[in-house]
C-alpha cells in the first residue's frame, strides 16, 4: 500500500542510515542531512509554548459528589498555529479512580493570533480545596517529527462542599414543623411558648388550656393555642479531635456529623431560629455567627468544606470555655462529639455542668453499624468473639449515654444513615415541649 503525505516523507527519512558512531572517533561520521533538515524544519514551525496566554474560568465550588467543570483559554499570540497535546494537572483527590487520564489531557489547535478553550470536568473524592498544579502543553511541528513543550502555572480553586445526602428528609421535617407552628389544625402548648390565637372548645382538648375570660365573654368554651417560640439560639459544636477521624463506613465520624449538622441547620432556619456553627479540638478550627437565614446554609457548608479531624485529644475545657463565649445567652448547644468512655470520663463529664447550668445540651454521637452486625454474629468461634466485644462496646456506649441524661443531657445516639432524621426529631421535641 502506497503511503502519501507526511506519512511517505518519514518512512522515505527513516530508510536513509542516520549515521555511524566510533567510540574511537570524536564525532559522527555521517549524518542524514534530510532528516536533520527536516527535523529542523518542523521544530522552527511548531509555535512557541513560554509565549502562549492562559486563563481560568468555570465552576469555584462543588458539593462532593457532583461534578464541577474549569475551563482553559489557550491564546496563541504567534504568526504560527498550535498544534497541540495539552494536560491540564490537579491533585489525585479531584478525580474518580480512573478518570483522570481522559478528562485531563486535550488536543487543540489555535490557528495564529486567536484563542481556544478546553474544559476538564472535575470529580472529586474528597472535601476541601482542589488547586490546579501546571498546564503542560507540548507544542507539534506540522510534520510531527520534533515538538516544543512548556509548563504553565495557572492558579485555581475549586471548593468541594459536603454532599448534604440528608436533605431528601427536609420535607417530612418541614411538615412536622408546619404542625408545631399552628399552620396546621395540630397546635400545641408548652412552657415556654408562645400564645398563637383562641379557639371553640372540642372534646380531647387539654382543660388546662381553657381561657375563662374568653369564655365568660362567649357562649362557648374557649381555648388557647399555642405556637413554639421563635428566634432561639442553636450552637452547633463539632469535636474535630482524633475521635472524629474514625472511619464509619468510607467516611470519617466527622463528615456524618456535618451531614446531620447542616439538615438541623436547615430545619431550625425555617423555624426561625438563629443558628451558629463551632469546630474545635484545641483550637478554633471554625466560627461562624449572625447569618440570616437566606445566607445561613451556604455559609455553613463553605466553613464545613475545609475542617479536617486532627489527631490530637480534645481540650473539653477550652471547648466548653469557647462554647459558652459564642452563647452568652440561654441556647441549644448541640454537641457532635463520642461516646467512647475514655474521652468522656476524662475530659467532657468534669465541665459539663458548666453547660448545663446555663444552656439545653443535646449530645449526638455517630455509632458504626459494623459494631450492630458484630453483636448478632453466631455460628464459629470467632464469630462469637466478635459479638462479645461488640456487646461489651454497645454497653460502655449506653452507660456514657445514661451519664450524659443524669445530667439532663439529650442524647441521640445513631448510624450515620439515622443521624440526622434522629437529631431533627429530638429538635422538634425539644421545641413541642417549650425546653429551648
């Protein structure tokens, strides 16, 4: 089969002897001066690399899970057209196994003086910032023989946000909020709530609601309804010490108390109550204060993205210090935190009352569904093992659990699945029964 073009002209260079190599000599005795020329030819016509412009646009944020695209616009400011294979680097972290060879490397030609993009699609594996590394570019000769090739720095960030998995339970909450709020016929009362309207009396009603002027003013009995109060103050507290680095699952402890987090957040918004956020372990890892409702979530899930669990043990009297600096007023302090007996014991049970004292606490803790299969396993040896260790571990949890409650602690204890409708619902307890 007869070759043409570019194809022909190098199988005609490649047939001529390239030249001969005596160690003995101080040099080549004979070079192929075709090919050279040709070779020099085509690296002469590829365009320069170091003179091309870079820039960045595209999607800065992306919930962790979802895709986010950044796109490159490649400007050639030559007389000659690029001819190009082009990688566009980020951290491993910012792909899906397997995808990153694909999504990262494009061919482009840029025709003299004018300006192209490429898009790579982003699938990260991980919270927190992905920045991009280099931009290589290796620039081809219209023969192909011989290329130019360059780095480029071109800087951004995308903000990879927790996924909220948990919002897929917001509407059943939303509708059990409606109920407590007196926008449905369920009303409630409480100590602590507020006065909503006056109805007629029907049977079932509680006597004690009864308003006696009303109804010595009316020919029918009266009674009072009742609404939840409004503008109560959630603090949100998240351990990010070593406990929370504990795998459940794929994910961290800390990362299911985000996702329970952010639907409570979500949830008390609508409620219209005013909601906080504080990551700690020895330190400030996040504060977040005053957003209004409209601002509260997107602020809450762009502080969320970066926290990572540290390896080091909780300072509880630095926490409860800061805790109760951020709530200088009757609050709700919700307390993301283990119940593993060491850490508790040790650091949060001695400063607890100072919390109590002032504020409702409600403790949620994530448990490891690994630990409830374990504790059912029969039928060897060390199956049996395991269900005893299991069993030993549920209990030290419930005993740390009925610590918390003597001191008149709320405590959800659930898997990373249950969290976050469980918490909710001691929230909405909490609220029917007028304790925030």
């Amino acid at each position: 089969m007869a070759l043409t073009g570019r194809a022909a002209l190098i199988a005609a260079l490649a047939s001529v002897p390239v030249g001969i190599w005596d160690p003995s000599w101080t040099g080549i005795l004979a070079v192929n001066a075709p090919l050279a020329a040709a070779c020099a030819c085509d690296f002469a016509l590829a365009a320069p690399v170091r003179r091309l412009g870079l820039t960045r646009s595209g999607d800065t944020s992306a919930r962790l899970g979802d895709t986010a695209d950044v796109t490159l616009t490649v400007t050639n400011p030559s007389g000659r057209p690029l001819r190009a294979r082009l990688r566009d680097a980020w951290p491993h972290s910012s792909w899906q196994p397997g995808t990153e060879t694909a999504a990262s490397r494009h061919s482009l030609t840029v025709p003299a003086g004018e300006r192209r993009r490429v898009t790579t699609r982003l699938r990260p594996t991980r919270r927190g910032d992905r920045q991009a590394d280099r931009v290589t570019i290796r620039s081809y000769g219209p023969l192909g023989l011989l290329t130019r090739q360059g780095t480029h720095r071109v800087p951004w960030t995308v903000r990879v946000l927790p996924p909220f998995t948990s919002r897929k339970h917001l509407p059943s909450k939303l509708s059990r909020l409606r109920e407590l709020d007196g926008r449905t016929s369920v009303l409630t009362r409480g100590e602590g709530t507020e006065f909503d309207s006056l109805r007629e009396y029907v049977p079932g009603d509680d006597t004690r609601s009864i308003d006696w002027r009303a109804t010595a003013r009316h020919s029918t009995v009266a009674v009072r309804t009742w609404r939840p109060e409004r503008d109560r103050h959630i603090l949100l507290v998240l351990d990010t010490g070593r406990t929370s680095a504990g795998r459940v699952g794929d994910a961290p402890r800390l990362d299911a108390s985000m996702d329970a987090a952010v639907l409570l957040a979500a949830l008390a918004s609508r409620a219209g109550d005013r909601v906080d956020l504080l990551a700690y372990d020895r330190r400030v890892r996040a504060l977040l204060q005053g957003r209004t409702a409209g601002d509260l979530l997107p602020s809450l899930v762009d502080a969320m993205a970066s926290l990572e669990p540290e390896l080091v043990e909780t300072d509880a009297r630095g926490l409860t210090a800061t805790a109760l600096r951020s709530a200088p007023r009757r609050s709700l302090i919700v307390l993301f935190t283990t119940l593993d007996a060491a850490p508790i014991e040790e650091g949060l049970l001695p400063v607890l009352p100072q919390l109590t004292q002032r504020h409702t606490v409600l403790v949620a803790s994530v448990a490891d569904p690994h630990i409830s299969a374990m504790a059912e396993a029969r039928g060897h040896t060390d199956a049996v093992y395991e269900a005893a260790a299991a069993a030993q571990a549920q209990s030290e949890r419930r005993h740390i659990a009925d610590q918390f409650r003597r001191h008149g602690v709320t405590v959800v204890d659930a898997t990373p699945d249950e969290l976050p409708p469980a918490l909710t619902d001691a929230y909405l307890e909490l609220k029917a029964a007028g304790r925030l």
